[in-house]
C-alpha cells in the first residue's frame, strides 16, 4: 500500500470525494461533500478556501482518515502517498498519521494535552521515527519552529505558552515523524496578525526546507494570498473553482469566488465598497440540482439550474461555471 511519491504521482489525489451523514440508525444520509477532487504535490502550498459549512474541514479529515462520528466515506478515491484511504485497514491508518500525514488542527489549547510537557508531546509523535532519538528530535524541532531556548522550554506545559508558541508546538508535532504531506485545518484563525505572519513564514520555508506538500485549509483570503501557490475554492461540498493563486484571486472564473473577493477589505477600499453575498448557502442535505451557488448568484440563467460539471480552462485552471467567460470580463472591470 506503499509507494514512493515522484514528480509525475503527486503526494495526495482526491478525486470524487463523497461524504455524508447519518443522524440516527434509519434516517436517509445527507450529503456533506459532493464530489471533491484535489491534488498536492511536494513543495507546494495548497489553500482551500469558502465559507463555513463548504466542506474544508471535512475533507482534509477524510484525507487523514480521522472523519468524525456519523459522517461517512460514501464515494471516490484518497491516495496519500500510495496508499488507499478510502480501504486501508485501522493499523495503515495508524501508520498514516504520523508517518505519512501531519495533521495541525485550529486550536492547539484543546489539542495538546494540558498535563504533558509539551517536549513529552513531540517526542511521543517522534517515537515512531526513532524512539532513542525521541527527545533529540523533539528538542531540534522546537529550534527549528523559533525556540530560543529549545533544550529549556522543552519542560515547558501549553499553559505556559502563549497562542503563537502552542500552535507551533502543533506544528512540531505534526512533522516529528517525517511526514511527507501537512494538514493545516485553520491554523491561524485564533492568532493575531504578527503571529500569523510568523506562522506563515514558518510554513513557507518547512516547504522550502523539507521538500513537503502542505493542503491549508482556511477562510481567509489574505492569508491564502500570502501562502499558498494554487487555490480550490469550495462551496456546498463541491469544488467550483481552481488554479494558481494569482489568477484565482487577480482573476476569478466562478462568480462564488468574485463574491468572496468582493467581500474583503482592501487598503485603499471603502467600507461602503464592500459587497456582502446575498442570501444563505444551502443547508445540509437541501436539494441542488443545479449549480449550488446559483440562488445567490447576480450572473445566473436559467440553464444554471441545470447540473454543471468542474471544467478544465487550461493553464491550470478549472471552473465549475457556464458563464466562465463572463466572469473573467467582470473580474477585469
């Protein structure tokens, strides 16, 4: 189950992703995530990107194979590095977190255990790499995550830590093992603007440094703009949009994505320029025969209401939209 990543085999393939939810033992499932196909390759920064409820977080959890209770794999292939997510048995997954996959969740405060030190925590993920070398390794990266004091601050609890240190903490612990691909869920979202941009920086050059693949998860496109090299933008569990960051976000091709960026604050914009997205997204299980962001949309027609498939523009970029053309004419104006 096993393979060796090469340049033409990324390290993670996603193709249609299916993922949903059962409330109670007889009820009909819901759809959570319809259809998601991605991809990550060493040295690259993936962002995806949407609302709440769109299906980030879900499917990097399916990625890791760490899907909470009730929601389940219903469709699609997750090859991480060669192996089969979607058919592994519990000890590959075992072998998978850590090993293959690092996972960095939101809040680090609820992920690290208050009552380890937070050297003991990273030696533990480090074990599997090289248990006599566990606290050698935990205590190199913390240097490496900006420690001043590594070998001291190794006896350090996560209380003692401010927000910044404990989520680089998580980041340590997510790469003791030597993992070929990140999973960043959010990281940033309870960190100040300083901190952000050193975790930022941080993840920046751990893909410089290490040759590694990074899918990073988040809500904000400021923060994908600085990182990330290509964008997937998702909305109701569907990927609509894909393709280099510059052009996702200079020259957006689905108009959920003109939305968004329409949305956000610029340095010399106005309060009153800003365009908030009419409307709600659907709800869990709701009908959408057509394209999901189409109630919502100021370019639909009627066919829109009709199913529409994710379509290669070439250069990289894929738009799940009828009206592509259209969009890259607003964009500009």
């Amino acid at each position: 189950m096993h393979a060796e990543p090469t340049a033409e085999r990324p390290i993670l393939t996603v193709a249609d992703l299916r993922l949903v939810a059962v409330a109670k033992p007889g009820d009909a499932p819901v759809e959570l995530v319809a259809g998601t196909t991605l991809h990550a390759s060493r040295g690259e920064i993936v962002g995806v990107v949407g609302e709440s409820g769109s299906g980030k977080s879900l499917t990097l959890r399916a990625i890791a194979g760490l899907l909470p209770p009730g929601v389940h794999l219903a469709g699609g292939e997750i090859d991480v590095a060669g192996i089969d997510v979607a058919r592994a048995k519990a000890r590959d997954l075992r072998r998978l977190n850590g090993e293959t996959v690092g996972m960095v969740f939101q809040e680090p405060m609820s992920a690290l255990n208050p009552t380890m030190r937070i050297g003991a925590q990273i030696a533990e993920a480090a074990r599997a790499h090289s248990r006599a070398q566990a606290k050698n390794r935990a205590v190199d990266l913390l240097w490496r995550m900006g420690f001043k004091e590594p070998a001291r601050q190794y006896r350090l609890y996560p209380h003692e830590l401010s927000g910044g240190m404990r989520q680089r903490v998580m980041i340590a612990i997510a790469l003791a093992a030597d993992p070929p691909l990140l999973l960043c869920d959010e990281p940033t979202t309870a960190l100040d603007a300083t901190v952000t941009m050193r975790v930022l920086e941080l993840l920046g050059d751990l893909v410089r440094e290490l040759d590694i693949g990074i899918v990073f998860v988040t809500h904000d496109l400021g923060v994908a703009a600085r990182l990330c090299n290509r964008i997937v933008v998702m909305y109701a569990g569907r990927v609509v949009e894909e393709g280099p960051a510059d052009d996702v976000l200079r020259r957006p091709r689905h108009p959920y994505t003109l939305a968004l960026l329409r949305a956000v604050p610029t340095r010399d914009g106005r309060v009153e320029d800003l365009q908030a997205i009419p409307g709600a997204p659907p709800g869990s299980g709701e009908p959408l025969p057509g394209c999901p962001f189409a109630p919502r949309c100021a370019f639909a027609l009627p066919e829109c209401l009709e199913p529409v498939q994710l379509v290669d523009l070439g250069d990289g970029r894929m738009s799940a939209c009828r009206r592509h053309e259209l969009l890259a004419e607003a964009a500009r104006a």
